[in-house]
C-alpha cells in the first residue's frame, strides 16, 4: 500500500477563470496517478463524476464566495472525497425543481450522483464534502480498459 499522503492532494486555486478546467485536470491526473502508479481501481464513471463534481463545486465557490478556493481530493476506502472549502459562511441549499429554470441546478447535480454530500460552516468560510465510489463496475467499467 502506498504512503497515505499519495492518496490525498490540496490545492489552493485562486478564483480567477482558469481555476474551473485546473481543478479539473487536477482531479483527473490524480486519479489516473493513483490508477497507473499504485493499482487503484478507478471505474471512466467514477474519473467523469469526480470531474463533474469538481467542477460544480468549484463553480459555485467562485461564484458565490470572495477570494481563494480550496480543492482537496483524498481517497478513502472505496471512494473519493471531494471536498472545497470558501470564504462564503452561507451553506447552500438545493433548490426545487423547476423545469423553466435556466442554471443553478450544479448542486442538485452534485447531490444526484454522489454516495454522499454534506456542508460544514467552518470558523472561517464552509467546507463541502461529495463522495463519490471509485468503482461501479469491476471489470467493464475501468478506466482505460476496453471490453472485448
């Protein structure tokens, strides 16, 4: 098993326009790190989702909070943790469905495909946490592999 702090990352990204696709990549080469170097199994819809996550989430900490975000991806059993901390101490809350409604539907999303989410008020600012299952499906599943 390899050293605990290679399956964590932080990052600190700085809210400007170019830290939506950072986050990203930086979520997307972590996994594929943990795949390729360390064996971790890690399913093409776990890498998507987590990237989807990711980006909502950071989405709407730029949007709604000032100044620095920060991105940390950690796995933890079976699953990949997601969490973003803001300066912004509001917790947000999932609106209602409304068919006619032209955005804000990124934590619904997030809420709709993760094993598990929660909002924290921290001293400063709110942590947000999204899990996600690393595997769905053992063999077709995996990153990188084709079935036959």
């Amino acid at each position: 098993m390899p050293d605990p702090e290679l399956w964590q990352v932080t990052a600190a990204l700085d809210g400007d326009g170019t830290c939506i696709a950072e986050a990203r990549r930086l979520a997307a080469d972590f996994l594929t790190r943990l795949q390729a170097d360390h064996g971790t199994p890690v399913s093409s819809r776990a890498m998507d989702l987590t990237q989807l996550v990711v980006s909502e989430l950071v989405t709407n900490a730029r949007k709604y909070a000032p100044g620095p975000v920060l991105l940390d991806l950690r796995v933890t059993g079976a699953v990949i943790e997601v969490v973003v901390w803001d300066s912004d101490p509001v917790l947000p809350v999932a609106r209602a469905a409304d068919p006619g409604r032209v955005g804000q539907h990124g934590l619904e999303i997030v809420m709709a495909v993760a094993q598990g989410f929660e909002a924290q008020r921290e001293p400063v600012g709110k942590r947000i946490t999204a899990r996600i299952a690393l595997l769905d499906d053992p063999v077709a599943g995996m990153a990188g592999r084709h079935e036959p």
